[in-house]
C-alpha cells in the first residue's frame, strides 16, 4: 500500500461460530428452524445491545446491520440442566464499519436525525425476528404476516410492535421481554453458580500440582555439588519416603495401589499441614519413621527454599565471573 492511509479494523474471533442466516435460514445440513424460544432469547439480547448502543447516543445502522447475514452465533456454555440450546450467544458482526462508511446512515451526518436511526434499529430487529421465524432465506412478500401465523400471539405482537414504530425506544421494547429476561435472568445465575464450581475444581488441581511440582524438584535430585547424597539425606529423605507413601505402594498381593483418592486425599492433607500422623517405611523395610503432615508440609518448603537459594547464588556467581 506504500503510504497510503490505511484504517484497520479489529475483531475478536470465535470459533465455530455461524451467521444466523447460515444457521437458520440456509439450506443444508447445519440449518436448524428457530423455536420461539430462540426467537425470545434474539429477541432480549438485541434489545440489550441496542439499548446500550442508543444509551451512548448512537445507532447501529438499521437493516445495514440487522440482519442474518451479519449477526453471529456463536456456542454458549451450558449448565447441567439447562434448556437454552448450544448455539445461543448472539453478536454483532462488522460493527462500527457503517460509522465510517455511511455516517448518514445511522445519523452522524447529512439531514437524517440520530432518533430516526434508532427507530430503523428497531424496525429491523422487527424484520429480524419475522425472517428468522419464516425459516428460509426467500424473500416473502409480507414475513410480517407469515411470522404472527407461526408464532404465539405475544411473540407476534412484539414483531408487529417494532415494525410499525409502535414502539419509539427501548423502553417499551424492554418492557414486553421482562418475562423473557426473568427467564434469562435465572438462567445466567445458574450458568454463573456452574462455572463458579468448575472455577473451584480447577483452583484445587492448580494447587496440587503446584505441590507435585515442588515434590518432583527435591527427589531423587542428582544435581547436587555440595553433597551428592543430598536427596537421600535429612528433610528430603522423609519427602522420599513420602512419596513412596503416596505413589509406590502395594497390596497384599504384591499389585500396585492405583488409588486416585488415596493420592488425592494424601496431598490435600499435606497442603494444609495437618496433625495426622503417618508411618514411612523405606523400600527395604529397615528404617521406619512417623511424622505428621505438616512435619512433611516444613521439610518441602524447607528443602525446596534451599534449591531457590542456591539457584539464585550459582546463576549469581556465573554472572559476576562473566563479567569480569
């Protein structure tokens, strides 16, 4: 482009996520009718987002932008339990490109008003629903009519609402969807106690491997100049042992225990340092020794604070004599 002006726009990219014309209104294998349910659930999150773009005294550019070929769907998390289907988090596609290509059209120059704009927002969101409700990307020559056959009588009336400019602004658009968004109120607080739990889980395995990282660093170390035997020695013997309790045991049998909850259960106890007392027998079966949880808790944090000094001096030291 040499050096020519050039204006780039950004977007945030979200896989697997369809047109709505694409996943409604085409034909193919990937075309699902919209229920009412779908209808309702476009209908209250296109009313947030417009209710938000006018809030900030603009508009989004009526049909231009509200249609099936530039709305998105993308997969949403769903709870156990929940009936929304996958595919129901909508976005607006290509959005600010009509502010730069066609300011008129969304009020921002030439003589259409900002308020006239934003009632064609609402006017297309109208045209919107009836398409969609239609089911095909044909051309109708009133969908409008079509739509109220197909959909129940408030559904219906709520598309004829914003196509007939009975409804100026968000307001009362907002207020016939309060049931709606009662609905979908609900369902974001179970979604949201959902990943609030899945959130904990993964909160609980970033802390035992944290731990398991800590143990693998000390044992059976080989690196050590100052002592060659210094994982065989001291606190770190007993992390040793330890660890022979958690992962290499054996039943009766002489099988290996593959218990997950006993290696659950050993870690967490340690994480937190409890009184408990366990007996750590030696490979060999000649030494024995019983030592709480959190004796084993201070000669981790023990052995593994020394290998950070010692990083730390040795990676000192090399860079002192590199710069001399």
């Amino acid at each position: 482009m040499g050096e020519a002006p050039a204006l780039f726009y950004a977007y945030d990219y979200h896989a697997g996520s369809l047109s709505l014309r694409e996943y409604h209104c085409d034909n193919g294998e990937k075309k699902r009718y919209a229920s009412e349910a779908d209808l309702w659930s476009y209908a209250s999150q296109l009313c947030c987002v417009i209710r938000s773009i006018h809030g900030a005294g603009l508009a989004v550019g009526g049909a231009a932008a509200l249609n099936p070929g530039r709305l998105i769907i993308s997969p949403g998390v769903s709870s156990p339990g929940s009936v929304t289907s996958h595919m129901n988090r909508l976005r607006l596609a290509a959005l600010g490109t009509l502010d730069l290509l066609h300011p008129d059209a969304i009020g921002l120059m030439g003589p259409r008003s900002l308020a006239s704009a934003q009632r064609d927002d609402l006017r297309a969101v109208g045209h919107l629903l009836a398409t969609l409700a239609c089911g095909s990307s044909q051309t109708f020559a009133d969908p409008v009519t079509l739509a109220q056959k197909k959909c129940s009588a408030p559904l219906g009336r709520l598309i004829v609402g914003l196509v007939t400019d009975r409804m100026p602004d968000c307001t009362i658009f907002s207020q016939l969807l309060a049931p709606v968004m009662s609905d979908a109120l609900e369902s974001e607080r179970m979604l949201s106690d959902y990943l609030k739990a899945e959130l904990s889980r993964e909160l609980e395995n970033g802390r035992l491997l944290r731990l398991l990282v800590k143990l693998a660093f000390v044992n059976d170390r080989p690196d050590r100049d100052m002592h060659k035997e210094w994982a065989e020695t001291g606190d770190r013997y007993i992390i040793k042992l330890f660890r022979d309790f958690i992962f290499h045991q054996h039943n009766n049998e002489g099988a290996p225990v593959l218990d997950w909850g006993h290696v659950f259960e050993c870690l967490n106890k340690l994480e937190v340092g409890v009184a408990e007392r366990i007996l750590l027998l030696s490979r060999d079966e000649m030494s024995m020794l019983v030592a709480s949880y959190g004796d084993i808790k201070h000669c981790v944090q023990t052995a593994y604070s020394d290998l950070i000094k010692e990083s730390r001096c040795l990676n000192s030291k090399a860079r002192w004599q590199r710069g001399r």
